[in-house]
C-alpha cells in the first residue's frame, strides 16, 4: 500500500490541481483588446451581441446581461414582485446568493431539501412547503444537471408560482432536448471564471416574457428608461432619460460581453470535455463501494460544471475532513460544494435551525469536489483518480 503524502510519502503529483480553473485563449484575449481600444467600453455594442448569442444558445426570446450571478437572482427576485410578508421556495445545497435574493427583498427563504441521489431540490418537497404566503421557487441545476422541470413547472402553475431557475452551473445543459435558459419564467447565469463559460465576472437573465425582460433592463440601470411609454413625463428630447422605479447599476462592461461572445463559441467544445472527464470519473467510481456517483435523471443532457464525490464515511476508517486533507496532500485539490444554505450563522440569526433538511446535511458531511475543467488533461485525470483511489486503499476498512 502507497503512503500517503500526508503521512510522509511521495504525492502523487509535483504541481497542485485545483477543482476548477478557467480557460482564456488567444480569441479571447484579441476580443477584449479590440474592445478596449474602440470608441465605447461599457452599455455599448458588444453588450447586445452578448444578449443576442445568449439566446441562440439558450432558445430565449429575451437575455439581459449584468454584473455577476448574484446581480442576475437579486434582479429576477425584484421583477417576480418578491417583497416583504412573502415565502420563497429555496434550494438548501447552493450557494448562499440563491436564497440571499430572496432576503435582498425583504421576502422569506423555505429551504427545500434534496433528492438524496440527485442532489437536485425535491419537488415532493417544494408541494409540501407551499402555504398561501408562497410567491415563488428558486430551483438550482446543482452541478448543472436541470431540476426536474417538468414537475416543478407544473407545481408553480397549479399555484400561481414565478419560477427563477438558478442555472450559474448549467450552461450549455439540456432538459428533454431543450437548453437550460428557455423553460423556467426566468433562468440566472453565472459567468465566473470556475463556470463553463467566462468573463471573469458577469451573469445574465434569461425569459420568454416581454414585460418581465423591459422590467430587467431598467432594473440594471438604476430604473432609468428612454422609452416614453415608460415615463410619468415623457419627452422626446434625444437627451431626455427618467427615472421610474429604484434599480441598480448592474451592468456589464463591453469588454467582458466581448470576451463572452468568443467564449459562447467555444460552448460546445468546452461541454464536450467536460461530458468526457465525467464519463471517465463515472466509469471508475461507479464500481467503487467506497463513492457514490450522482445519479443523472434521463430528461437532462448535462454539462457539468462539478463533479461530486459522495464518500460512504461508514466503510472507510477516517472521516470527510481526513479524506479531503489527504487528497489535497496528494496535490489533487478538492473543495466543497456547499454547506446548507441555512447553517450559515446569518441564518441562524434569523432563527433557521439544523435539521431542517436532513438529506442536504447528510450529503453536506460526506460530499466532495474534484477537479473538473475543460483543460484539465488525460494525464491529469488519471492523476485525480489515482489519488481518490490511494486514499480510499489506505483508509478501507
């Protein structure tokens, strides 16, 4: 049996590898320097040529880029009409800015518990949180597999429900043939530079509603419009703009929408691989006793933006904790994704208590990511699965 790096032996790599990373190419680079040295830098053209190849390859009929992901859900949570006294149906294993959308609001997070196998929210579980003070669902494709969305779009119709989908992981996934972006009410991205696609920061907001989209557009620009249909005292005056309603600046730069645009062409390529290494990483840990592999529902077509390591801590003699500092030892390093939403001290100030989702705590403590990214290579790949096994061979009961 291998030592472990940990305990003094040789790691199994020189050079750490970390659970995702971007990928910048020469295309990229050219598109934001052209940008930079055009006449306009922000609110200019490259903006609505970002929009516009959003929707090609979403299927949308509306996309409005912002900031960052986070700017996205804070900005669908205001166009729902969330506000204060209202309950809104949360994923509980996300990042904190899906249920922070809600709070932004002055609306209430449900958290909604897992599918123990999926890792996806559980519609049985958003039916039975429903009370009449529900306005609406946050559903996130964790690790970018789509929710079942046939079953929550049904739910939120039977109820008179808005649906934010949160897909700042799914880029690029399908539900039934269908990309993610074109099927809930609205559907959020994340462009951060772990996700499949990049502009260093960025997000956008995606819809099939007119009314909702106008609503988004002024949001992301302090509430400010041009148009007069808009206005309480419209001008014509080419200098004349009003402001209607309390936004925000939430917009992205030229330059980013520019790097995005070279990305999105690359979408397909990046998904491929990443399609590739999960195949791969499935294959060898499904036959593994040791690990749970996330089961995938038939309707999505993935691409994953993480890869998950379920440990049954129950047939290995360490715990999560030792199981994560031995493999970073090893240089393969992994991270964790995510606590629950609600054991985050700010929500136990507001009185949210553990126990609440007893299959998103249990996956919480046995749960791990490894390195997933388009550039990741085959040598690399081994290397990961090398060091998941050495680990586990050291530690088996």
């Amino acid at each position: 049996m291998e030592e472990l790096a940990i305990f003094g032996g040789k790691p199994v790599r020189k050079e750490k590898i970390y659970y995702g990373r971007q990928c910048v190419e020469q295309d990229d680079v050219d598109a934001v320097v052209a940008t930079l040295t055009s006449p306009l830098i922000t609110c200019g053209p490259r903006v609505q040529e970002m929009e516009k190849r959003l929707c090609e390859v979403t299927g949308a009929k509306y996309a409005v880029g912002v900031s960052n992901g986070t700017a996205a859900l804070h900005l669908a949570a205001m166009a729902a009409g969330f506000g204060p006294g209202d309950e809104v149906i949360v994923s509980s294993i996300t990042f904190a800015a899906s249920a922070n959308c809600v709070r932004y609001c002055g609306a209430t997070p449900v958290f909604a518990d897992i599918e123990n196998d999926t890792y996806n929210i559980d519609p049985e579980c958003i039916k039975k949180l429903i009370t009449p003070r529900t306005k609406g669902v946050v559903a996130v494709d964790f690790t970018g597999q789509a929710v079942k969305l046939d079953e929550i779009r049904a739910i939120c119709k039977e109820h008179g429900l808005i649906l934010i989908e949160d897909a700042a992981h799914a880029i690029g996934t399908k539900y039934k043939g269908q990309p993610v972006g074109s099927l809930a009410d609205m559907t959020c991205f994340s462009f951060h530079p772990v996700k499949t696609v990049t502009c260093g920061e960025g997000g956008a907001i995606t819809t099939n509603d007119e009314k909702l989209y106008r609503h988004l557009m002024r949001l992301r620009t302090h509430g400010i419009t041009r148009d007069m249909s808009e206005m309480a005292n419209p001008s014509d005056a080419l200098w004349y703009n009003e402001q209607v309603e309390l936004g925000f600046n939430y917009r992205l730069t030229d330059f980013q929408a520019a790097m995005l645009c070279s990305q999105l062409k690359k979408l397909q390529k990046f998904s491929d691989r990443r399609k590739e290494i999960t195949a791969i990483y499935d294959k060898v840990f499904s036959e593994m006793p040791e690990i749970q592999v996330q089961r995938e529902i038939p309707e999505s077509d993935t691409t994953r933006h993480l890869y998950v390591l379920r440990l049954h801590l129950e047939k290995l003699t360490c715990n999560r904790r030792q199981f994560f500092d031995a493999l970073y030892a090893e240089n393969v390093c992994p991270q964790v994704h995510y606590l629950p939403v609600y054991w985050h001290s700010y929500y136990e100030k507001l009185g949210y208590q553990k126990g609440l989702c007893p299959n998103a705590e249990a996956y919480y403590e046995s749960s791990m990511s490894i390195p997933l990214y388009y550039s990741l290579s085959d040598e690399e790949v081994q290397d990961v699965i090398h060091a998941v096994k050495k680990v586990i061979a050291y530690y088996r009961r």
